[in-house]
C-alpha cells in the first residue's frame, strides 16, 4: 500500500531498518521524513519510468528529506522533489538505484560531511 504523510507530522526511522515493496511513499505538506542513527531504508517498485504522478518517493510542498549520522535509503522506481522541497544529507547515502530523478519547482540539496548522492540508472530531470 502506500504511505502518505503531510502537514507538520515528522516521521523518523530510528536505528532501525525498514523497507517497502510497492505502492508509492509521499511526504508533503511541511512534514519531515528523518532517517537517523545507521538506519537503513529500502524502497522497491517494479517501475522503469517516473513522472511526476508515477514516481516512488515524493517529497513535495515544502516537504524535508534528511538523511544523517551513518545512515542510508536506497529507492529502485523513481523519485520527484517538487515545490520547495528539502534534501539534507549529513555523514549519509541516499541512492537511486533504477527509475527517474525529477527535480521540479526550487528543491534544495544539501550535502554535509562526505554524504553521498548517487543516481545509478534513469534520467535526471
């Protein structure tokens, strides 16, 4: 199923791993999505192309992604960072591993401490 998270809610995985297996992941709306403490997260789709109403993860609306303190999230299935969102990446990987990159709409990458963006398949938009 999918997992859709707006407003002001934070969501935060915690030393710990986790993974989903289809359906799609949004975060909007001034929410945060914080990955922390040598977490690792995987999201799979089985899907070769993203748009921007097709896309895995989402982080969208003022949104903020963080990724910190020796943690990862691999995404296979595209990812779209629309309208004012965020991206902090701390001491941390964030990998694309399949799928499309779309970048629409003043998103802020923010790379911190030998942090590690890698698109590894797909275009870049």
């Amino acid at each position: 199923g999918d997992v859709l998270s707006s407003g002001t809610s934070v969501t935060r995985l915690h030393a710990s791993s986790g993974s989903i297996t289809g359906g799609k992941t949004g975060f909007g709306g001034s929410s945060t999505f914080h990955i922390t403490q040598k977490s690792t997260l995987e999201l799979t789709q089985k899907q070769s192309r993203a748009t921007i109403d097709n896309a895995l993860l989402r982080i969208f609306e003022n949104a903020t992604l963080i990724i910190d303190d020796d943690s990862s999230a691999t995404v296979a299935g595209g990812v779209l960072f629309d309208n004012d969102s965020n991206v902090l990446l701390d001491g941390s990987t964030f990998t694309v591993k399949s799928g499309d990159v779309l970048f629409n709409g003043n998103t802020t990458v923010d790379l911190k401490n030998d942090s590690l963006f890698d698109i590894a398949a797909g275009n870049v938009d």
